[in-house]
C-alpha cells in the first residue's frame, strides 16, 4: 500500500511541477512524449512515465525497438503473454498472427485475450517471437515452461523474458508455501520463486542460444534520458 501511495504522491507531483512551467527535457520512448520526469514506485525514483504510466522494463523494450537492436517480426506470429504493456500490444498487434494470452484473460482488457497455461503449452513450433514480462516467477515449474517455450518456437525463433531479479542466486519456492510467506521471500503472494543472474542457465538448459540486453549497456546519456533500467534475456532457438 506504501508503494501504491508514494507512486500517486510523486505522480501528482510531477504534473505539478510540469503546470508551474518545469522544462520537459526527459523522453518516454512508450508514448513518445516528452516528460519532466518520472514518477517513483517502491525504491525506484524513476519508475513510471508521468504521461502513459510506462515502467523501465516498457521503456526498455521500446527503446530496443526503436533503436534497430530488436525487430518484431510483423510478418510472422506472436504469442505475447500478460498483455498489460499497451505500447507492447500496440506494437506487436501489428503481426500477422498475433495471440495475446494468459491463465486468467479477465485481467487484461485487450481484445482477444485468451486463457493459456504455460504449463501446457502446445509444441506447435508456430511463433516467431515469445514475450513474457514479470510471467516466469508465476509458474510452477520454469524448467518444463522453458521448454514448452522453446518446442513452441519456430526454428529461429525468439522469446523475450523479463523477470524481477536480484544479486543472489535463485530461490525456489512453491504454491505449497502460504501466500504471506510467499509475498516475503519472493517479494509478491503470486511468485513462486525469486530469480538471480542464473536464470541464464535455466534458459540455455532448455536448448536457447542467449544474449542477455542490460540496460547498464546502454550510453548512459540516453539511458538517463528515457530512464531506462532493467534487463532482457534475449532466447534464441537454434535454426
Ligand atoms: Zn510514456
């Protein structure tokens, strides 16, 4: 509830600051407007856009996009789990055989959701490109996910993974523990699991060639700049 409450607070702030005049000199690459700055969430100070509520990791993706370093493969077919970024949905919708999904399609109001159980997705070798943002802490076992993931790939084919991550190694839990216990050792009641830098092996087990994207990479004038932060693992199934 804190976080919620300082998030309305500095988001209140900033439209404040932007009505007295404040020099709009920071750029949201989601909605493309210019901003004074960005609003904090939990221990973030520069988490949200001010203007279409976009995260860093959303921001990310977009800047990635639009800077050549990712393609969306347009012509091909998308499967784009929790559908809750709308510049991502706006952009990916633009596919060919787009398929927004997830295990509770009531949550998103985009149109055409429908419900998917990563543990039980079909091998169908269909997608060009996987994207699943903050998904992999939900599921009981990401190892079969990945490989789920992986058979539903075309050869070629890329998945786009964002998780929450912290320094130490991973930490397993699962549904059996009580929510409460869950919310503190993975940070929310829905996680099953907090990750750590080798969520990289877990991909590359499940048969994924990887490139890990940090926004640490990117020149930090432009990072500053979009107040990017975050990072993607790049999977990749062999050709
Ligand atoms: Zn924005």
């Amino acid at each position: 509830m804190a976080k919620a409450a300082g998030k309305h607070l500095t988001r209140t702030a900033l439209k404040v600051r932007k009505a007295l005049g404040a020099r709009a000199n920071r750029g949201c690459p989601a909605c493309g407007r210019t901003v004074v700055g960005f609003f904090r969430y939990g221990d973030n100070p520069e988490w949200g856009c001010p203007e279409c509520g976009a995260s860093p990791r959303e921001r990310l993706m977009n800047w990635l996009i639009d800077a050549g370093r990712l393609a969306v493969p347009v012509d091909g077919a998308i499967l784009h789990m929790a559908p809750n970024e709308g510049s991502l949905v706006r952009r990916f919708s633009a596919a060919r055989d787009y398929v927004p999904a997830d295990l509770d399609p009531s949550r998103y109001p985009v149109p055409g959701v429908r419900r998917m159980d990563l543990m039980e997705l079909e091998a169908s070798g269909r997608y060009d490109l996987f994207y699943a943002s903050h998904v992999m802490e939900h599921v009981p076992d990401d190892h079969a996910v990945l490989r789920n993931i992986f058979a539903a790939l075309k050869p070629g084919g890329e998945a786009w993974l964002i998780v929450p991550l912290w320094e130490k190694p991973t930490e397993d839990g699962s549904f059996a523990i009580p929510p409460r216990e869950r919310e503190r050792r993975f940070g929310q009641w829905d996680h099953v699991r907090q990750y750590g830098p080798d969520f990289a092996d877990r991909i590359r087990a499940a048969g994924f060639e990887l490139e890990e994207i940090d926004a640490a990479s990117i020149d930090p004038d432009i990072r500053h700049f979009h107040a990017l932060d975050d990072r993607l693992f790049r999977a990749r199934r062999p050709a």
